[in-house]
C-alpha cells in the first residue's frame, strides 16, 4: 500500500463495527459485479479491514449511486451476489476512512 499509516486502534474499531451494521436494503438477483453500470469493477470504494497479523476482518466493495442507494458486495455474501445498501451509510462509512490515521 503506497499510503499505508499506522491507524488509530478506537478509529478502527469504530470503522469495523460500522461495516458490521452495513445492511443490504435489496438483493439484486441476477445482479454481477462486473457489471459496468454498477461501478464495482472496479469498485468506487473497497473497505479492507486487517487484523495486526494481516488477516481479513471484514471487507466490503462499493459501486455507484443508486438514488439513495449504493450498489456493494463483499466476500461475505455468495459469491458474485450485489446488494444495494443505504448510500447515507456509505457516506459516513467513506469520510471515516480519511480519518483513521493515529495521532502523533
């Protein structure tokens, strides 16, 4: 990772319990991520939690707007499922990522 920080550990923690509570409004049946209209190949956003020895907490890709939605999937779900999710969770869920940094 060309940006890679150290993270605040409560930063974190906050970060994964709010990917945690991200929940699918819609499943889309039928719906592929590498479908271009739904932005998540590649994803607008990939969320990435990693534990100290690099192991995968929890991950979540996100694609475009729709209206007061935002197309996602994750690892989690079936494989190739895509979900629609609360865009106003997204938001909060991408402003928190810029703020992760520990404080010196």
């Amino acid at each position: 990772m060309p940006t890679a920080v150290r993270a605040d550990q409560d930063r974190v923690d906050d970060l994964v319990a709010h990917l945690a509570t991200l929940e699918a409004t819609t499943f889309l049946d039928g719906a592929r991520p590498s479908t271009p209209s739904l932005g998540l190949a590649p994803p607008v956003l990939k969320v990435v939690a990693l534990d100290k020895d690099g192991k995968t907490l929890a991950s979540v890709s996100l694609g475009k707007r729709s209206g007061a939605s935002r197309y996602a999937t994750s690892p989690h779900l079936d494989v190739g499922s895509v979900v629609l999710v609360r865009a106003s969770d997204t938001d909060r869920f991408q402003a928190r990522t810029d703020n992760l940094a520990a404080r010196q």
